[in-house]
C-alpha cells in the first residue's frame, strides 16, 4: 500500500484485470483462427474420411494448445519490470 490511499495499488489491480483481459480474448481470437484454418477444409468440402477426420482432430489439438500459450506468453510478459522511460537512465533523478 501506498502513502496516497493505495491508489497504485488499485491502479495495478486495474491493469491486471484488463491484461487478463486482453490475454483472453487475442487467445480465443488466435485458436479460432487456427481452428478454421485447420478444420474449415473438412467442414466446408466434401472430402475422405479419413482426411475429414484428420484435419479436425489437428484443429482440436492445435487450438487449445494455441490458446494456452498465447495466454501464457502475454501474461509472463506483463509480469516483467518496465523499462526506464529515458534509455540509459535509472531512475527519474538521473
């Protein structure tokens, strides 16, 4: 807690709530994507069996696998310290 009402401290909940957020919804957008990349062909076409089934099982796979990682890499990526704002410099009284 800060000295100011614990404004920062609310601040970095905030943020982290909208980082959640933004690493939800790019996760879902992105395993769609792929999904219909994937598995659209067999859905939308008339092909063999086993190609059929092949493409969606690679799509059911490739998905939630996406999904997971790109939640995983956005979220460790918020985690990390921010870079000074002026290159080369430490700290604001520098």
């Amino acid at each position: 807690m800060t000295g100011y009402g614990g404004r920062r401290d609310q601040a970095r909940r905030d943020a982290i709530t909208v980082e959640i957020g933004y690493a939800l919804c790019s996760a879902a957008f992105a395993a769609a994507v792929v999904f219909a990349a994937v598995a659209g062909p067999a859905l939308l076409f008339e092909l063999p069996d086993t190609m059929e089934t092949l493409l969606l099982r690679t799509g059911l796979v490739l998905a939630p696998a996406l999904f997971a990682a790109r939640v995983v890499s956005v979220l460790l990526r918020f985690r990390q310290p921010p870079q000074p704002s002026r290159p080369g410099r430490t700290s604001p009284d520098s």
